[in-house]
C-alpha cells in the first residue's frame, strides 16, 4: 500500500515538475490583458477565410 502511494505521489511529482514550467508560460501569455488582442486575430482570420462552399 505504501509502494503504491509513493509511486502516485512520484508520478504527481513529476508531471508538476514537467508541466508547470508549460502551464505557467501559457498563464502569463493568455492573460486577461492580452485576450481581447487574441480574440480580434481569431475574429479576423474566422472572417478573413474564403468561404469553401463556393469553391
């Protein structure tokens, strides 16, 4: 029982270990001041596209 608890709390260790770093990046570049900028580039290429319809 214990061996099973180190090997959950080694793997929870981990993935921390490994993902933090990526997830904190993520946080600072999608921050609440920049998301208007991101959601006007997403509206003008949803915009911007041609229609595949029409092809």
């Amino acid at each position: 029982m214990f061996l099973l608890l180190f090997f959950v709390l080694l793997i929870q260790l981990l993935t921390y270990w490994i993902f933090e770093p990526f997830a904190s990046f993520l946080q600072y570049v999608f921050e609440i001041r920049s998301l208007p900028i991101i959601a006007l580039i997403g509206l003008f290429f949803l915009f911007s596209t041609k229609n595949i319809g029409q092809n």
